[in-house]
C-alpha cells in the first residue's frame, strides 16, 4: 500500500541505549508511534556500537506505521572522535580547539558520503570543513 | 512528576548538525531533529526539503535559567559563522511516553461483521462479529486505511469456509488474519520485509489462526512455489509494485476462474493498472473507490 509520511524524525542519540524518555518520548509519541517498539528495534541493531551517536532516522505514516534507517554518526561526533576532544569551541571564532588535515577531513567526508547531499567527495569535503569551522576547529594542509 | 525544558529553533539543512552538536552538551541524551513539510511526501519517493526543527530537553530545576543563557551564549557564538534564529524555549510536563501512542487508537468496525480492535482495549462486540485484535509493532494495518478497509470488505464478499488465500505483501497480516477467521481453509502470506512477516506470524498467533497461515518472506515466486494454485489472491500493494511483479507470473497464483483483489491503487492509475491486469488475463470484474483509493476486483480466465 503506497503510504503518505506525516513526519520525519531523525533522532541523534547513543548507540544501544534508546529509552522513552526525552528526546524520544515527546519526540516521537506525538506522532502516535509505538514507542517501545523503536527503542527495541533501534537498541539490537545497534548493540555493538555502544558509545557511538548512531542516528536513526524515523518516517512516519498516515496509518501509525513507521520506518526507520540508521545513519553516519554526526559529522562533529567524527570529528571529535578524531580530535580526541569532548566538546567544540564554545567561541569558535576565537578558540580553535584543534586542527585536521585534510587528509583527515577526506576520511569523514567518505564516511559521511552516503548521508550527505552532495555529488562528489570535494563537496562533502566542504560540508565537512564548514562544521569543523563551526566547532573551532582550524583545516591545515 | 519531572517537567522539561524544550529548546528548539528551526534551521536549514546545512545549519542542522552543527547546531545539534552545539545543544548536545547542554541537553538530556541527544537531540530531535523534526523535518518539516508543507505539503505531500509518499514513501519510496524523494522526500520535499524543508526546513528543520531541532529539539532538545532538560530538565526543569533549580539549574534552569543557567542552562538557558549558556545554551543562549553558545548560539550567539555560532551565530556569527551561520545565520541562525535565535532559540525558543518551553516547558513540558512528563507524561507516560512510552504508552501515550495507545489513545490514538480505537476498535474500527468495518463491513458487515468484521471488527478490528487494539489487543489492550475493551469492545463491543456483537453476535457473529468476527473480531480481529491486532497489537501493533512497527508494521501496523490499523484498519483506518481505506486500502485495509476495502480489502476486508472484500474478503467478507468472496472468501467463504475451506477456500484457498494468497497474500501478497502481508505487512501486519490483518488481510491473512480475516480471511482465515472467514473460514479459509489455508491462507499463505508472504512480505519481502522480514519485521512484517515476524509482526504478521505473532498477530496470526494471537487471533489464534496459526494453524490455517503460513506467512514467509517473499513475493510472487515464494507463492507459486507453494504449488497449488489460490482460489482468492489477495495484494494490497502500489501501483507500482502490481506493474514490476506482473512479469513474475503474477496471475498463476490464482487458478483459473479464481479472484484476484487488488488494493493500493489511486484513481489517476486505474486506466494503466486494469489494463496491464487484463493483459494477463485476469479480467476486471469490479471496481470500488473510496477517497482517493481504488479496489479492483478481478477473475482469472479460465483459458
């Protein structure tokens, strides 16, 4: 039956931990899904990626029936990965709290590669470098 | 009963990210980002663009009016890479989450007995009502649709005690589940989606018909490898997938002289789908419409 979505949630949370409280609750139970449902299924597919943000992105339909498809973790999560840091520049326009190479920025943007709209990897090499920008963190060459 | 701080601003696409990666520190287990579109978006099509919500939550305490202006601080920040609005915040109260998607459900009666009703409510039921209680995992036939309507009533019309039914695209197993409570003597039904054929098997279990269905995961081949052919066959499907599973031997599912229901079809397509069935000599023998949706009912040649 052909289906008509009346939303799409992405929902950017832990890898196995999915639970009904917020951001999912209210999230998700607007939408009269079967919450419970979500977070199991979102939890075994999950499972051996623990401590990564895993998003999942929810489509939900006219009849309360839902879908849902993980994505590439949040390009600044990779980022962070890489860098090692917690958290982004809270100033970044003037605290940079680290540098990639462009090397490095490749190798996200190629991970990132199937979420991203973009064309080709020079593209998402950019998209890449404006978030890095946007968390402080300088690209070197 | 804990109550919750929203925050929320509505970015475009490229903005959405950063912005989720900036209000992560600050809030409870992650972030929410809603698409929105103004109009129509249909599943397997490119979806519209449209702006987006971010959303994030923490709790509402003594830390409140800190959390705000360091949430406010850190935008102000970002605000002067990339344009973005300015946050909105408001108070939500806890509620019971995990179970608040139960009031949108309620028992549909439809056709003349059949009545469709959420395994954790109360119905009235009625004498030689066939009652059908389905408990909804990811894939739901609620029975609100008007494709699942159609069929059901469908069902009630032609299946009768010890017939054969094959069903296409099973999703929840609400067609299969009918049509074995309407007496068919074996129902088989298949789904290309391994969820709908795990939810579609318990759903059988809990109106008590496993015994009449098997439900596996396939399509048209999985059916005709059943080895008999079907007195009713049943496909509440798209234009589309009807059109692309046609040259699989489609109409063989049903012996000759046996119906062949279709659902899922929107009136614009009914001229191209009849004729592509008619091609294969199942023989168009009834249509309904309701709202936009159409049933079409067909008979296979008997040469």
């Amino acid at each position: 039956m052909a289906k008509k979505a009346v939303a799409i949630v992405k929902l950017e949370i832990e890898a196995g931990k999915a639970n009904p409280a917020p951001p999912i609750g209210p999230a998700l139970a607007q939408h009269g899904i079967n919450l419970m449902a979500f977070c199991k299924e979102y939890n075994a597919r999950t499972a051996s990626r623990i401590g990564d943000i895993i998003p999942a992105e929810i489509t939900v339909f006219s009849d309360q029936s839902f879908k849902f498809v993980l994505k590439t973790p949040p390009t600044a999560s990779l980022i962070r990965k890489m860098l090692g840091i917690d958290k982004g520049s809270g100033v970044p326009n003037r605290e940079k709290v680290g540098k990639l190479t462009r090397a490095q920025v490749r190798e996200i943007a190629e991970i990132k590669m199937p979420d991203l709209n973009a064309n080709d990897i020079e593209s998402a090499m950019l998209q890449v470098e404006g978030t890095a920008r946007s968390m402080g963190v300088t690209i070197t060459d | 009963m804990t109550t919750w701080n929203e925050v929320s601003l509505q970015v475009d696409g490229e903005g959405a990210e950063a912005v989720a990666d900036v209000l992560r520190r600050y809030v409870h287990q992650g972030i929410a980002i809603e698409q929105l579109f103004p109009g129509e978006a249909w599943e397997d099509e490119p979806r519209p663009a449209g702006p987006l919500v971010v959303r994030g939550y923490f709790p509402a305490d003594a830390n409140t009016e800190t959390v705000k202006e360091q949430i406010e601080q850190a935008l102000y920040y970002m605000r002067l890479l990339y344009p973005i609005p300015k946050p909105t915040f408001k108070t939500i109260e806890e509620e019971d989450w995990a179970d608040a998607w139960k009031q949108h459900y309620h028992p549909v009666r439809i056709g003349l007995r059949i009545l469709i009703k959420p395994a954790w409510l109360e119905a009235d039921v009625r004498e030689n009502d066939i009652v059908i209680e389905m408990d909804p995992g990811m894939a739901f036939g609620t029975g609100t649709h008007p494709t699942t309507q159609l069929c059901l009533e469908a069902c009630e019309r032609f299946i009768k005690p010890g017939m054969t039914v094959a069903d296409l695209g099973t999703g929840s197993g609400i067609l299969a589940i009918a049509a074995a409570r309407l007496g068919a003597r074996v129902v088989v039904a298949v789904d290309v989606d391994e969820k709908a054929v795990q939810v579609a098997q318990e759903n059988a279990a809990r109106n008590g018909v496993s015994e009449q269905i098997r439900v596996s995961k396939g399509s048209v081949k999985e059916l005709l490898a059943a080895g008999k052919q079907f007195e009713i066959g049943l496909a509440n499907l798209t234009a589309k997938i009807i059109q692309t599973v046609i040259p699989d031997g489609l109409e063989k599912i049903v012996m000759p002289g046996g119906r062949f229901i279709f659902s899922g079809v929107i009136d614009e397509q009914q001229d191209e789908v009849c004729s592509a069935l008619e091609q294969i000599g199942l023989m168009v023998s009834d249509i309904q419409q309701r709202g936009d949706w159409l049933l079409i009912t067909t008979e296979r040649q008997t040469t």
